[in-house]
C-alpha cells in the first residue's frame, strides 16, 4: 500500500530528537492494515442486514393481526 515503508526504519522519540532533530511532531503517520475487503465489509453487511430485517419481523411477531393493521 505504501511502498517506501519498504526502506523505513522505526526510531523512538528520544533517538529522533537527537540524532534526526525531531521538532516533536512525526512527519508522517502510517496505519498497518490488511487489503482484504470483502471478508469483514461481507459480514459487516450480513449482519446488519440481518439484524434490520429480523428486529422489524419480531417484533411484528408479537402483536396480533388486528394490532398490527393499527399502527399501518
């Protein structure tokens, strides 16, 4: 994703300011992830479409056919 962490080095704060003089505030950030969308975004939206279609439905369960033509 970001090819020149390829020839990056990690340095602590105390090395940075002293032998890279560091003014206190990283030049950039990089955040480790893993390129694999459809295996959590699938289950992200499984279960949220599960859970919007099974919450409505049980509650509609509950009431009775006359009850439920009340509230349309």
């Amino acid at each position: 994703m970001a090819p020149e962490i390829d020839s990056a080095v990690l340095v602590g704060f105390p090395a940075a300011e002293r032998y890279l003089g560091l003014d206190g505030h990283p030049s950039e950030i990089y955040v480790r992830t893993v390129n694999n969308p459809w295996v959590g975004g699938l289950v992200a939206a499984l279960l949220t479409g599960a859970l919007a279609g099974l919450l409505p439905a049980i509650g509609a369960a509950r009431l009775s056919p006359t009850q439920a033509l009340l509230t349309v």
